[in-house]
C-alpha cells in the first residue's frame, strides 16, 4: 500500500431481513418469484392505499441494535425520502432520517491479528424499491415491483475504515451477526445484503477529510475488496496528477474491475424528507428492549470463546467454525457425538471445506451430512479407516448416493484392520521383493519409498500411512 | 423571503412537473405568500416544545408478520398503461 496516503472508507450496508411479509404491505416477500405476483395495491402505491408497519422489522432492528451494544431509540418515525424513478411508483421512499431506531453503537473488526473497533452511526428501517430491466424490451423499461416493500435494514458506518480488507472484514462481521441473529439470510448473490462504500484519501497525519466518493452496486465480498482498491488508487493518481477528487456517485463495473461515474452532477440529490403522515410514531419501552436483549441467540464471538474452552480447539480453528451460522451448527452436532472434538474441527475445516470450496458449496448445501461425518470421524477414531481412507470416502460420497458404509466396502477400505493384516501383507512383500530388501540392507535406503507403495497399492490406500512407515522400518531391518 | 425563476425551474423540475411560462410570475407570487406565512409562524418561540411528527397523539399501529396469497396480478394491471409478460412498461429511463 501506499506509505504516503491513508484511505477513510465508511459503508453502508443494506440488509434484507427475512420477514414473510413486506415492511408496510401483506404481501409476500419470497425470491425469484413470477413478476409482480408479489406486488400488491400498497407495494404499487395506488391512490387510497395506506402503509401499516410490520412489528417484526421493529424486533429486529433492535435485535440488530443490541447485539452492537448501541442505543435503541425510544421512539421510532419514518419519512418520506422523494425521488421519481420507475421502480419506486409512490414517487417517495419510505425510510427513516430524525430517530432512527438504532443509534450508535460499535463492531470489533479483525485484520492481521489486529482487532479494532469500527463505530456504527446510525441503522434504520426502510423499504426496498422495485426492479428495472432495462433490455428487454426494445425502447422500454420493464418494471418489476415484486421487491418493492422488502424491509431493509441500512446499517451506516462510521468513516473509521483504513484498508479494502478492513472493509471486507468489517462486512464479514456484519454477515455473521445478521446471520446468527436470524434476521437475515445475508445471501449477497441474491441481493440479500448489499454494499455501498465512501471513499476518500488524505495524507497522513490530517485530521481533515478529503472530498469522497461513493462506490454503489457492490456485490461480493471480493469485489468489495477489489472496488475499494481501485478507487483508492483512481484517488491517488488523481491527486498526485494536480487534480482534485469530485464528489460524486461511481458505478463499480465488476467485469472490467473499474467505477464510474454515474449521477449527471447538474443538480445535487434534494430528497425532501418529510415525516411520512400515514405512519403514526413508533415508541419503543425498556421493557420491551429488555426482553428481546435477554433473548438473544448466541452471538459469534461468545461461541468463538465457548468453543475453545467447551471442545478444547485453537482459536484460529474456533473462528473459523463460527464464520457462518450453519458451519457453527454442523460443527456442534459433530463435535458432541464423537470423542474427540479436534478431530472434528481439523476434518470438517481441512477436507470438507476444501470440497465445499471446490464446488463453490456452502455447507447447508454439502453432500454429507452431519450424519455422515460422525461415522467417518468414528470410524477413524476405532481405527478401522484411515485418513487417507477417509479422504477418499469424503470425495466419491459427493458423487455417489451410495452410504458411507456402502461406499467403504466397495472400495474394500474396511478389509485392513489392525497391524497384524499390515504385517502380514508386508511379510508378503518382502518375500516377494527378496532382491529390493536385499539391496535395502545394503544401504539403498531409497528403496523405501517403494517398499511404502507396494504396500499403500496392496492395501489400496486404507492402511494408515504412518502406521506403515513404522511397521516396514521394524520389518525391513530384520 | 423571494423566490427566484431558478428556485421555481429547481422545483419544477425535481417535481416533474412542466410550468407553462406565462403562469410563472404568478406562480411565484403564490409561493412567496405560502412562505411569508410560514415565517410568520417561524417567529413563535417553540424551543420548549417537542416537535411532533404526526397531529395524533397516537403510536405503534402494527401488523402481525403474515404474508396474503391473493396477488391479483392481472387485475391489477388493468389500469397499466402497458404491460408485458407480467411486467409494466415505461418509456425507457437509464440513470
């Protein structure tokens, strides 16, 4: 990086939260369904139609809220946020800008082994608006309202970013507490969770900051890397070059890793927010914020702790596990049935996730189950299938529906038991390779290697290899 | 306080509403009167007052979190000016 200039980035994140009905209508909240089936009278914002407040979204915005330790408003007001685009037919938005329901509060970020605290201004409640395809039809926008309504929760940083992979890291955190939470599914390909950056650079040392701008339509966790990085090196050669940075809305182009600009700057965004006179205030009492504060889920970073004091794993192992809810749980459910927990964590970060990550799988998705990995984990335990054994096993069970145990006797990994099998099988080979163990003797010490795979070949990989190493080196100094 | 043709064409225009030019002097005229009233009432001292957001004394009119069925679709396309396949068009609007 650059010695000579600092990046300040703050984001915002808009999250999808997993309610079955919209923020202010009845209707249906499920993706990829059939255009504008989803789409009813207050989503098209017909003349007549009044917003009613789903009191989930209020639940979970403070659930959000506590988790960041930050102040939770005690009462709530949305606004009316004025723009016309197609997709947005009331020709406002409904969101919130005086008392949001989340206040400020702060996440803990790690980057290198460094933990720094990222403070949150702001998180409040809003609507989603619809979608346009703009290629469809020839000389028209075609208008989808099936998102129209989702409830969103904008979660605001401060600008107290410093790197692209502080900003990754920080947007992981966000993942993870949603996720945990259950008030999201965090799903970023299917727009679940969304990013938008402000970017600006300054030198060193200034207190003051530098004209930002801001990075929209980011969608992966890569790519927000990858976006951050190339403005704040656009920034640098800018400034470097005698120009001065405009402030300004930038589309990030993932297909050429470039931003752009995006808004015509004719004229500033004047949004005219106003307090939305169909919806009545919303007052929230400690009460209520004290129960859903006592019934919070576990959150990652006491599990990253109760993991390694309760299974007994590194805390390199136990953050990873926790790095999404559903890893955590398959974790838990493995760990608990089998003897020993470290096992768990090195098999199901080791094979199963590289599998997993080979098939660009999440783990909700793996072809083997829970179920499956207890067996392996205790089979591997008894000592009647190896690692390498076992590594093989995990990789023809994702393209066989056979079971686990089907799978293990037709690639005959069940045949070697113990050491006496193995003895006897090397006592065949030496027999057999009377010249080879000769010259081995002699000093060859080379024709070890052999040695090992006649028996790895005779025994098709089910033998464990370092059990072998030990028994030939008895053996062949006989 | 005035209002410029400026202010009036930067109203306008974030209104998408067009203004015939000969309306405009009284348009304006209009506006300023709307305004003197306004600071008419910006002179009460409201500072120990807490600003509403709403003129009822009321709060926390929720709905339970449960989706309805019956998206009449076709129905409600009815009055669309134009639709396609499910999708309503509008002439077409790149930002």
């Amino acid at each position: 990086m650059n010695k000579e200039w600092e990046s300040v980035i703050g984001l915002e994140v808009h999250v999808q939260l997993s309610t079955e009905s919209k923020i202010f209508s009845n209707a249906p909240t499920k993706f990829g369904q059939e255009q504008n089936s989803q789409a009813s009278l207050v989503d098209l914002g017909l003349p007549g139609v009044l917003p009613v407040l789903n009191e989930k979204t209020i639940e979970m915005a403070i659930k959000f809220g506590c988790a960041i330790d930050a102040e939770i408003s005690s009462k709530a007001i949305f606004a009316r946020k004025n723009y016309f685009y197609p997709d947005l037919p009331k020709g406002y938005q409904i969101s919130q800008l005086d008392d949001p329901i989340v206040g400020k509060g702060k996440i803990n970020v790690e980057v290198d082994n460094e933990e720094r605290e990222i403070g949150i201004t702001r998180a409040h409640l809003e609507e989603d608006a619809g979608k346009s395809l703009h290629d469809k039809y020839e000389g028209f926008s075609a208008i989808d309202l099936n998102r129209a309504g989702t409830p969103l929760l904008e979660i605001v940083s401060e600008p107290d970013l410093r790197s692209a992979k502080e900003a990754v890291a920080y947007l992981k955190k966000i993942h993870s507490i949603i996720t945990f939470l259950d008030i999201s599914d965090g799903d970023m390909s299917q727009g679940s969770m969304r990013c938008d950056a402000n970017v600006s650079i300054r030198k060193f040392g200034d207190k003051k900051l530098g004209n930002r701008t801001e990075l929209k339509n980011i969608n992966s966790f890569r790519f927000v890397e990858k976006a951050i990085n190339h403005e704040i090196n656009r920034q640098i050669e800018l400034i470097e070059n005698g120009t001065s940075i405009e402030q300004e809305t930038r589309l990030y182009d993932a297909n050429k890793n470039e931003t752009r600009s995006m808004r015509s700057k004719e004229h500033a965004n004047d949004y005219r927010y106003f307090p939305d006179p169909d919806l009545i205030p919303i007052k929230i009492t400690n009460e209520k914020i004290q129960e859903i504060k006592e019934s919070l889920p576990e959150l990652p970073e006491q599990k990253i702790i109760r993991f390694m004091e309760d299974y007994e794993i590194s805390n390199y192992e136990s953050k990873n596990l926790n790095s999404s809810k559903e890893l955590s749980h398959f974790f838990e459910i493995v760990a608990d049935k089998v003897s020993s927990a470290e096992l768990a964590a090195k098999w199901i970060l080791g094979d199963l996730t590289a599998i997993l990550n080979k098939n660009n799988l999440n783990i909700k998705d793996s072809k083997i189950s829970s179920t499956d990995m207890i067996d392996l984990l205790k089979k591997i335990e008894e000592g009647s299938l190896s690692g390498p054994g076992a590594k093989k096993i995990i990789e023809l069970s994702w393209s066989s529906e056979e079971s686990i145990d089907d799978l293990i006797k037709k690639e005959g990994l069940d045949e070697i038991k113990g050491e006496d099998e193995i003895i006897k099988i090397i006592d065949e080979i030496i027999k057999n390779n009377s010249k080879q163990h000769e010259q081995y003797i002699q000093g060859k010490e080379k024709l070890f290697g052999f040695f090992v795979g006649q028996v790895m070949k005779e025994t098709k990989g089910s033998a464990d290899p370092k059990q072998v190493n030990e028994l030939l080196s008895k053996k062949l100094k006989q | 306080m005035k209002i410029s043709e400026e202010v009036l064409n930067n109203i306008s225009s974030l209104s998408k509403i067009k203004i015939d030019e000969d309306i405009k002097p009284k348009l304006i005229e209009d506006l300023e009167s709307i305004l003197l009233m306004v600071e008419k009432m910006n002179k009460i001292d409201t500072s120990k007052i807490e600003p509403m957001s709403h003129p009822l004394d009321e709060a926390n009119n929720l709905r339970e979190d449960i989706a309805m069925h019956e998206i009449k679709r076709d129905n409600y396309q009815k009055s669309a000016p134009q639709t396609e396949d499910g999708f309503y068009l509008t002439p077409k609007v790149i930002e």
